[in-house]
C-alpha cells in the first residue's frame, strides 16, 4: 500500500476479529519497530510481545482505558529509557511505524497509555529503570473501516504561513 494511503485510511480500531495475525506479520510490525530512527541512535525503546490470551486479560485488567485489548489478537507493550528527554517522542515514532506496518498488511491497531503501572510491572516483570510508555494491541478489524470517513478539521485550520496565525 502507498504509504500516504496507508495513512489516510488508518483508523484506531479496538474492536477485532476472531482471526488470528500470522506470526511472520507479526514480525514484519516487529521489524518495522527496529528500523525506527531514534534520538542520537539511541535505539533505546524494549518491546514485550504479547500474545497469550490469559496475558492479553492482565493487559487489560492492569489498565485504566484499554480494557478492550483483551480481545486483540496480539499486543505490544512500548517500553522507553526515560534518562533520554526524547524518550516520548521516540515512542510516538515506534508506534506510529508499527501501526503503519500493521495496516499495510490489513491488520487495525490501538493504543492506550492509561496505565496501572505498579500492577504492569509486576505482571510483566518489567525494570524498575524502564518506562512503561504505551500498549498497543493490533488484530484484524471487526467491523469493515473502509466504508469509515476521517472527521478531520482543515488544513487552513491547523498551517500557518511564515507566522502563526498567517494564512496562506
């Protein structure tokens, strides 16, 4: 898929089918995570892959907005060095390439960050040094998202010219 409509016709969906991503998809999303430029090269983000159904529910449960990830296919928690100030943003650039990646092969994704971190960490065994940034569950979409429409505001609304607030 083009990557511009790849973009145009992403949406977030948290409501997937029953079927099954094939693992080498799974990896593609996986590599594209890797490829990610970082700040300075840090290459600082660890992922954990997520794809039993019973740790699918621990994701969900330790969450405070992603209880439908219990019903992905698969998830990735999204895991950042926060001693680097660009630790967000590099996060941002690792979701939004696996997301794009994922649908690039037909499979919808989410993400949620509100977290119960304490109960995550224990779950998951993540270190104490690491921070738990975002999940983002993916899975084929339950509903068709190609008859959906993108509600986006103007392009004249969000671009200024030379000077904030000066139309083109």
């Amino acid at each position: 898929m083009d990557t511009f409509d790849c973009i145009a016709t992403k949406f977030d969906i948290r409501e997937f089918s029953e079927k099954q991503v094939p693992s080498d998809i799974q990896q593609r999303i996986l590599e594209a995570a890797r490829l990610t430029g970082s700040g300075l090269n840090t290459q600082h983000w660890r992922l954990i892959l997520v794809r039993d159904k019973e740790n699918l529910r621990k994701l969900a449960n330790d969450s405070y907005s992603g209880g439908w990830v219990s019903n992905a296919a698969f998830a990735i928690i999204v895991l950042t060095n926060p001693k680097h100030n660009f630790h967000m943003i590099d996060a941002g650039r690792v979701i939004q390439d696996m997301q794009l990646a994922a649908w690039n092969y037909g499979v919808a994704s989410c993400l949620f960050t509100g977290i119960n971190k304490d109960a995550l960490s224990n779950d998951f065994e993540i270190p104490k040094d690491l921070n738990i940034t975002a999940v983002v569950g993916f899975g084929y979409a339950g509903s068709n998202p190609a008859k959906w429409k993108k509600n986006r505001i103007s392009i004249k609304d969000i671009v200024s010219i030379e000077k904030y607030g000066k139309a083109g």
